[in-house]
C-alpha cells in the first residue's frame, strides 16, 4: 500500500471514531437532571434551638468508698473557688 492510501485510511477511521464518540455522548444526555441556580443573598444570622426532655446517665458507674472508715470533721475546699 502506498503512503496516500495509508493516511486516508487513518484519517477514516478517526473520523467514524469520532462520529460514533459524538453519538454516544448526545444519545446519554437525554435523561439529563435539571439544576435550579439562584442568587446568592445575604440573610439575617441564623439561630436555631434544640429542645429535649430526659436524663443523663453516666457510661460507667463508680461506687467510692474510704480505705479507712472515719468522719470527715473539716473540708478545706470551697464550692466553685479555684
């Protein structure tokens, strides 16, 4: 074969190639998602509140008791003083 009828070969399957690439990409575009776009605006801040009812309960559970048995007389430590 010679060089011409080499290239135009090439140049035909590039071309069936292409048409059959382009087919496929316009045949599954039909079932397509529709997007919805909007303007972007500032809005006042948003606040949001949670309410709930219940009780909160400990994972694990700890019975402490002295080594020694005894009275405590004095407590050196204050309520809520660092």
């Amino acid at each position: 074969m010679s060089r011409g009828k080499k290239i135009w070969i090439v140049c035909g399957i590039v071309v069936v190639l292409a048409i059959v690439i382009i087919a496929g990409v316009l045949t599954s575009r039909k079932g397509g998602v529709i997007v919805q776009t909007s303007v972007v605006q500032r809005k006042d801040v948003l606040s949001s509140k949670v309410t709930a009812s219940g009780e909160i309960r400990a994972k694990q559970f700890v019975d402490v008791q002295p080594e020694v048995p005894g009275v405590i007389t004095e407590l050196y430590v204050h309520e809520g003083i660092r």
